[in-house]
C-alpha cells in the first residue's frame, strides 16, 4: 500500500525511519536526506513515523461552550432521539444551536449514529400526497374513575393538525356532531374524510333499504367526499390510528383522573400544545399550525378564515 504524505513532506517513511535509528550527527543527515537540520531533529525526536494530524489537538466547537456540549451529548445518550427531534427539543434552552452544530457535536463525541435494533426493518412507505383538508377520523375508547369515555380524533394527513372531542356514546348523531363541529374548526376547507367501516359513520352491508347515513348527510352538506377502508384492513387508516396511541401514552396511561371533567382539561391542553407547539419532521420543523399559515400565504383559496386569527395569544 501506498504511503499518504501532506503536499509539503520532505521526507518518506523510510527516510523517518533512517533517521530515527541513525547515531551520526544532524549536519550529516540533513546533508545526506537534503533536508533541514529542524527536520532531523523533528524526527529524531519521534517515535512514530505518520505524520501528525494538522488542525487542533483537542477539537471543541467556536459556538457552543463546554457545558453545552455536555448537556447535548447526555441528552442524546438519555433520550436515543433522531437528530431533527433533539434539536427541536434542545433549541429553547440553546438558541444559538443549528442543526450543523449539532450534527458535530454528535460526531465529536461518538454519539452521531443511533445503535440499530434487531430485527429486520420493512421499508417505510410514503402516504400519498393530498392538499391540505383530508382528515382521517376514528374512536377510540379512554377511562376515568367516573367511567369510560369515546374518543373522537381527526387528524390533517397533510398538516398533521389533530381535532378531538370526547363523548359519552359513541352513536352515529355523536360522530356527526364531531364531524359539524371539525368542519366550523378547522380554517380552511376540508375536500375528504377517510373513516372505517364502523355503524358510526356509514350503514352495515345488509342494510339495503336504510336511508342515507346521517354522517354522510353531514358530508355530503358541506362538499365532502366520504372515503372509507377496506374491511378488516385497520392500517389504511394507520395515521389517526398512531394519533390515538400517541394521546392515549400522553393521558390516560400515564396519569389517574378522578373525572371526565379532568380528562376534558388535560387533553385540551395537550393537543393545544401538539398543535401550536410541536414541530414535526414530516413538516420540516414546522408546528402543525405553522404549517397551515404556509399554506395560507401559498393558496388562500382553500381557507374560509386567516389561519392567524386562531393562534392563541396572552389574552385567549
């Protein structure tokens, strides 16, 4: 194999190697090599014969201070987060931090690639593109000590902006109550709705001479296109479906409510957050709301209302 020598060397391995056993004097190496006395004496001097590597001996950022680093490398070790998700969480307690920076900093310290889990991974499939206002919609069933509650949850396949409401029953005039009361929400129109085959939202197969389901009224009233999923095929619908494991590991199993009033209050509170607050890399950084007032400056036509006007503010 071929020796790796900076542009300016003087000298191989070999000559090194020469001069490092050598007894004779510096003026008569350097005389023999054609080189430098300072060269000789560089070599002599050393035990390897590679050259040393060019740059600072301790490589530390020019932006983030000791501790900084430190607390971002303890935070990848304790919370094993993709890239994106820690700068994300780490930003608003080191603003100056860019994702470059980040990236290494990881790198610096080992820490840059996640250790892979066993197991053979199956390749992650695109959903395909929509515009923005086609909601996915399901219920889920939640507890409290008062008793068990219906989740109903909406979710943006485009946005990623997520609308529930917990019921009592989960009956058909209940999910189109849900389904008015996302319709008057949401800013901007919504074009289709992707639901499962359950009685709440459409008629059963043998049901022949049944009037037209009171969920679809409701759709066909506002210009929404009614889709539904295969039977016994839940995973068409997988995004409101990993929408309501994610509220579910938020609420209910983590924290006891004496109440449905408790759950009502800590679920608004978490999908405000999630919606205003929690940036997504789906959407490139952006919070499920960012994302809609994009959408906003881009085409207007699609929104009833400015998306704006919804944010919260110190007096809502």
């Amino acid at each position: 194999m071929g020796q790796v020598l900076h542009g300016s060397a003087t000298t191989t391995e070999a000559v090194r190697r020469a001069i490092q056993n050598s007894q004779e004097s510096l003026r008569v190496l350097s005389k023999r090599y054609g080189i430098n006395q300072k060269t000789v004496v560089k070599w002599k001097t050393r035990t390897s014969q590679a050259d040393l590597r060019t740059g600072p001996k301790e490589p530390r950022s020019t932006v983030l201070s000791r501790q900084e680093e430190a607390t971002i490398v303890a935070f990848r070790r304790h919370t094993l987060l993709p890239l994106d998700d820690c700068l994300y969480a780490l930003q608003p307690t080191i603003p100056h931090l860019t994702r470059s920076s980040l990236h290494r900093c990881l790198q610096r310290h080992g820490v840059s690639r996640l250790p892979s889990v066993e197991g053979d991974k199956q390749p992650k499939k695109r959903f395909k593109s929509y515009p923005i206002g086609y909601f996915h919609i399901d219920i889920a069933q939640v507890q409290t000590a008062e008793g068990k509650l219906y989740l109903f949850v909406a979710i943006d396949r485009t946005s990623k902006y997520a609308f529930v409401e917990l019921y009592t029953k989960a009956g058909k005039m209940n999910a189109a109550q849900f389904l008015r009361n996302l319709v008057a929400t949401v800013p901007y129109t919504i074009h289709t709705v992707l639901t499962d085959n359950g009685i709440q939202f459409t008629n059963r197969s043998r049901d022949l001479h049944e009037f037209q389901h009171i969920f679809d009224r409701v759709c066909t009233g506002n210009g929404i296109e009614h889709r539904l999923t295969k039977v016994k095929h839940p995973w068409t619908n997988g995004q409101v479906e990993r929408m309501n494991r994610t509220i579910k590991d938020a609420t209910v199993k983590r924290f006891h409510y004496d109440d449905h009033e408790q759950l009502q209050k800590h679920l608004a509170v978490f999908i405000d957050a999630y919606n205003f607050a929690r940036r997504l890399k789906t959407l490139r950084g952006l919070t499920p709301y960012e994302f809609i007032c994009k959408k906003w400056t881009e085409d207007p036509e699609r929104f009833k209302m400015n998306p704006i006007h919804q944010i919260p503010g110190p007096n809502s």
